[in-house]
C-alpha cells in the first residue's frame, strides 16, 4: 500500500518530498515530531495507535490526510470537513484532487485546516472501533453423495450457472446451490472479489490479468488454466494490477 501511495503521489506531484514513512501510529507522531512535515498521510488502521489517534495527537504539527478503505460515514465526514483522504487503493485522479487542496493549504496554518479534524475524531473513531461484520467462514458443500466443510481462504473462486454454484479449491470441485449474489454479501470483500455477475475469486489466488483476441480481460489463476472473464463493471479492481 505504501509503495503504491510514494508511486502515486510521485506521478500526481513531482515536486513533492517524502521525508519519511512510519510502520505504525506511535512511529508516526514520532517522525511528525522529528522530521516536522507539512503534510502526513495516516493510515485509519494502523497497528498501535489508528490513524485517528495519530491525527488527535498530531493537532496542529502538521496537515493530516487519511487514507481508508471505502467507509461511507467516514467518506462523508471527510466531504464536510477540512481534512482530507485517500481511498484504498490510492487512484491517480483522485491523488490529483488531493494534491491541488494540499498545495492550497501550504499557505495555511495546519491548526486552521487541522481544527475540524478535532471534532469529527470521536464520532468517526467509534465507527472505525465498532465490531466487524461476521462473515462466513467455511462454506458447506457436496462433492458426489459427500458433504465438505471447506474454509474459505482455501477456496480459490466460485463460479455460478442456473442451478448450482462451482466451489473450486487447488485439490477438488465441489457445489452449492447459494448463487454468487448472496456469497458476495456473507464473503470479507477484502479476501474475495466480485469479478463478473457469476464469479467470485480469492484475491491471494489471482496470478494476473490477460486479455483475449476479443479485448476480454481474464483473471489467471494460480496453479489451473481456466481464466475468468471480468466483467466491465469490475475492472476498476485491476487499476493497480
């Protein structure tokens, strides 16, 4: 994640300097505190201290911009306040918008641009706190008159047709009737992608990206010759591939 922010932030702003880069949040403040740099981008996740935490304790040392997975009370607490953020992963037009507002803000005291960030922390810190959603571990499945309880993480895609979902692992197939519409609700997005209306595939599984002769992109996994078709509507998942 932090290479590809410096590979984004360097193609957006190549006047821009990055003085250093911190592992966690107590590692951050520190370096705010040694290096002193106008800007800082915070991780709201970061092991010890979170992003937030950080930001409180940063104050006015230094104009702080999150970087976050897509959280939508989150993402419109950012839209009305004076802090800004960075979504997961880092996009080349949105690091634009960014720089354009980080440049304007040179010129501002970071305890102005920093004020409102106080006032949103607590609100915004709870939601991140909040139990995660469950979702499924192990998926029950047939294989011939056999039932299998197969842990997700080594299930490398589902595929759908009419009637059954294909559960492939790296050692067997297996089926279910739940349809890829309901899995992507019960599956952690961040271990599978929605691929096509038909296909979820595990992100650890995914060797690459190919095209066909007719312009498809396929998704190569590791260690099977099928190819999956990606669907138009999810090649935004394959930006930073």
């Amino acid at each position: 994640m932090r290479d590809q922010l410096r590979m984004r932030l360097g193609q957006v702003w190549p006047e821009l300097e990055i003085v250093g880069e911190a592992k966690n949040g107590d590692e951050a403040v520190a370096l705010v505190d040694e290096l002193k740099p106008d800007f800082t981008f915070l991780d709201i996740r970061m092991p010890g201290k979170t992003g937030m935490e950080a930001a409180a304790v940063i104050g006015n040392k230094s104009h702080v911009v999150f970087v976050t997975a897509y959280d939508a009370y989150a993402v419109e607490a950012f839209e009305r306040g004076a802090v800004d953020y960075v979504l997961k992963p880092p996009e080349q037009e949105r690091l634009k918008i960014t720089a354009e507002r980080l440049k304007d803000r040179l010129h501002k005291p970071a305890g102005d641009v920093n004020a409102s960030v106080t006032a949103m922390l607590s609100q915004i810190a709870e939601k991140i706190a909040s139990p995660k959603p469950k979702f499924l571990q192990w998926i029950q499945a047939s294989i011939g008159q056999d039932l299998r309880m197969i842990p997700v993480e080594e299930i490398l895609f589902f595929r759908s047709d009419e009637k059954y979902t294909c559960v492939q692992t790296d050692k067997f197939e297996a089926l279910i009737r739940k349809p890829v519409r309901d899995l992507a609700d019960e599956l952690d997005p961040s271990l599978f992608w929605q691929i096509h209306r038909a296909t979820l595939v595990n992100v650890n599984a995914i060797e690459g990206v190919t095209r066909d002769i007719r312009g498809r992109h396929l998704v190569m996994i590791k260690g099977r010759p099928e190819k999956l078709e990606v669907s138009r509507s999810f090649l935004h998942l394959f930006k930073q591939m």
